[in-house]
C-alpha cells in the first residue's frame, strides 16, 4: 500500500502510546489476582480458627455424655444399695453387692476419662486462641494490603484513562488501512508492530534486510513489511529529522 511520510510517524508515535496504555493495562490486571491471594489467606485462617472452635464443641458435647453416663450408674448403684435389705437369700444379696461394685467401678472408670477429656478442652482452648491471634493478624495485615492495592488500582485506571485518551488523539491521524494493519500483527503476540531498520537489521527479529527492500524503507513511500516477522518496518533518523 502506498504510504506517506506522516502516516509512518503517526503510526510510531501512536505505538508509543499504546505501549504506555499496555504497561498501564498489565497494573491494572495484576491487581485482582493480589486482591484474591489475601482472601485465600485469610480465608485458609478462618478454616482454622473454626475448626479450632468446633474440636472445643465436639469435646464439650463428648463431657456432657460422659457426665451424664456417671450420673446414670451412680443413679443405679444406689438404687440397688436401697434393695439389698429386701433381699432373702444370700446368693442373690452377693449378686447385688457385685453388680453395685461393677457400677461403683465403671463411675470411676468415666470420671477418669471426663478429666482426660477436660485436659483435652484446656488444649484446644489455648489451639483456639492461637488460631484467634493468627487470624487477626493476617486479618489486619490483609486489611491494610487490600486498601493498598485499591488505591494503586483506582491511581492506574486514573492513568489508563488519561493515557487512553491520548491514544485515541494520537490515532486520530493514522490512515484506516495502516491502522487495520497495524492492529493485526498485535493481534497476533506482537505489540511492537512497526519497528526501525537498525544498521540493516530488522529491530525485532534481527534479520538482515537487503539493501532494495532498505532503500524502500528509507523512501517512506510504501509500506514494508519484514519478510520474516511481518513487522512494519520504518527507518528512525528519517522519521526523527522530518519530525
Ligand atoms: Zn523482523
């Protein structure tokens, strides 16, 4: 396509533009997965802390039975002590006396396990208010990176739409057809679509340039593509000096 001296300008001065407003762009999209790491954080915290929380419940509920089976025996023991005297023979006095010793037995048995399971609630309690002190730490520390985080986000979308609006001024002048050009190589991975010719070298890929297709750049009057990355190519000193 046939080009003009200013297009090519237009179109190097428009890639610097749209350079700032990527970089700008990469801030911006970094943020949200920052935002989302100190949620996980504090988050994985809370699972913590609760699970803390629920072993104190479940070994509590765990007491409460067992105190609940020593009052049934001890309810049973004494109800058989107040039979033993209605009793007749003395075979069926023994059994008695046994089964009130057995009952006798297994309170105490319980009452041991209830102080193992009390020593138990006094350990997950101090777990618990370990958990507690984490959480709020990680809690305030998040606090302060998430308000950190959201002003350098709202301050790069302030950026990005001051430099937005440059862009599109800057566009303004570049030719339809340059412009679908241009567009297309990025599109495709390339974000430096128009680059100089550097000592003969195509300034991105480096391959050599032959001196017809260099004489063809110099004369800014068709557009020139690298053979081998396909990036438009402009010679810098021209463009600096008709600048
Ligand atoms: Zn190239």
């Amino acid at each position: 396509m046939a080009l003009t001296k200013e297009a090519l300008q237009s179109l190097v001065a428009l890639q610097e533009k749209d350079s700032a407003l990527d970089s700008i762009q990469k801030e911006i999209d970094a943020v949200p997965p920052r935002l989302a790491a100190l949620e996980a954080d504090l988050a994985s915290e809370k699972r913590l802390l609760d699970a803390a929380k629920a072993k104190i419940l479940e070994l509590e509920k765990k007491k409460k039975s067992k105190e609940l089976d020593v009052a049934a025996k001890e309810e049973a023991a004494r109800k058989h002590a107040g039979q033993l005297n209605d009793l007749k023979s003395n075979e069926a006095y023994k059994v008695m006396q046994a089964e009130i010793e057995k009952e006798k037995a297994a309170v105490g048995d319980i009452e041991t396990e209830i102080l193992q399971i009390m020593e138990q609630i006094d350990a997950a309690r101090i777990e618990e208010k370990a958990a507690v002190v984490e959480f709020n730490k990680t809690n305030e520390f998040s606090k302060k990176d998430r308000e950190k985080l959201e002003a350098e986000l709202s301050h790069a979308q302030g950026r990005h739409a001051t430099a937005k609006a440059e862009r599109d001024a800057t566009a303004a002048p570049v030719p339809p057809e340059l412009m679908r050009i241009y567009d297309h190589i990025r599109s495709r991975g390339k974000p430096d679509a128009i680059v100089p010719v550097i000592d003969g070298h195509c300034g991105s890929c480096q391959i050599n340039i032959s001196p017809s297709m260099a004489a063809e750049v110099a004369k800014q009057k068709a557009l020139v593509n690298c053979d081998s990355c396909q990036r438009i190519l402009y010679k810098p000193e021209k463009a600096a000096s008709a600048a």
